[in-house]
C-alpha cells in the first residue's frame, strides 16, 4: 500500500467556500492517480504537491494566495475559475500556473487532466485562453522599441521549433510525433529552457517566446 502511494500525485484543494471545496474533494477523490492531502499550515506542503485553487473570480487576496501557493510554497498550481480579466492573464501565467479550467467545464475527468498536466509541468489552458494569452502578449510586444534585441541566452532553433507546437496546444507525445523526437528529447529541451531562462512552465515559456519575437 506505501508503495503504491508514493506514485500518486499529492492533491491541496483551496476554495473560499464551503461547497466549492467539497464538489472539488468529492470529484477527485474517485481518481487513483491523486492522494488528497489536507494543509495542516502554511508552507508545508510536500514536494510534487499540486495545489487546486478554486475562485469565482481573480481579487487581490486570490491572486496573492496563488503567488504564495506557487512561489513561497514551491507547489504547482490548477486554476479553477469562472473569470480571467486581460490584466490577469499574464501575470497568472508569470506566477506559475500552468493548467486553467474554466469552471462550467470542472468536471472529474477534467480536474483530474489539469491535475496530471501540472504535476507534469505541462501547460494545460483552455484554446480560448491560450488565444488571449497570444493576442496579449504580441500586444506588448508590438509596444517595444526593441523586440528584436533578445536576450543573448535566447532560444536555440530546435527550442523554437517545440515552443511553437506548444502554443498550438499540442501535449508531449504529439509534438513529439510532429518533430520526429522522442518524448525524453522534447522534455528535455523544454527543462533545458524553462532552467535557463528561469521561466514557471511551459505557458511561462510560450510567453516568453512571444513577447522576445521568437514566435
């Protein structure tokens, strides 16, 4: 039984109500793959954690929740909301959370997708959102006087070449496929990337590439 529990993901859930928290708890814990474990205080959750943090909308104590949540508390990070404003957008991104679900689609099976995408650190946004995330990011991008002026620690092609099919939402194995990689190659060049570049995950990285010009 030890055994088997050190390979499921432990599971936070935060909710600023009662029956969101439940609704969520009841739904993942039907799922083998997550091990629910209960925050006894704050900055103590295990390593591997995935925090599922639950907000109607995004105020300034959620969003400083999730920063701590993924910063001071080092977890990875599912937003389940109902409401992401333009202003937000970007600076979830920036914080680290790589999977968002809309609420209206907060089902088990999806809880339990953007559960595994995180633990993963695979990026896990709905299209709709991953289009506003591109549109907002080239808006910046066509505000600077120099978008060409990159980094001197920028993308190498090959890296280029996997942030772009993952800004076309395509998971590990299909970019993969698409590139004629193996799987362990696209995950190192994205952990090569992300280490390097100090970025979150990989919608951090697609944001990156976006707004150096890159893609």
């Amino acid at each position: 039984m030890v055994h088997r529990n050190s390979h499921r993901i432990p599971v936070e859930v935060h909710a600023s109500d009662p029956l969101s928290l439940d609704g969520a708890v009841s739904q993942l814990r039907r799922h083998s793959e997550v091990e629910l474990v209960e925050l006894v205080e704050e900055g103590t959750s295990r390593p591997g954690t995935v925090a599922v943090l639950l907000a109607e909308t995004l105020d300034e104590p959620t969003l400083s929740r999730l920063r701590r949540l993924t910063r001071a508390d080092g977890a990875k990070a599912v937003l389940v909301t109902s409401l992401i404003r333009e202003a937000e957008l970007l600076q979830v991104i920036e914080y680290g959370v790589g999977a968002i679900v809309w609420r209206r689609e907060a089902t088990g099976h999806r809880l339990l997708q953007a559960v595994l995408a995180a633990s993963r650190g695979d990026g896990d946004l709905p299209s709709d959102l991953l289009g506003r995330l591109i549109a907002q990011v080239g808006t910046l991008q066509r505000g600077t006087t120099s978008v060409s002026a990159a980094t001197a620690s920028g993308l190498a092609p090959r890296e280029v070449d996997v942030l772009r099919l993952v800004a076309e939402g395509m998971d590990t194995g299909e970019i993969a496929a698409k590139l004629s990689y193996s799987e362990r190659t696209v995950k190192n060049v994205m952990h090569g990337l992300t280490t390097r570049l100090h970025l979150r995950n990989r919608a951090h990285a697609v944001a990156y590439a976006l707004r150096e010009g890159y893609i």
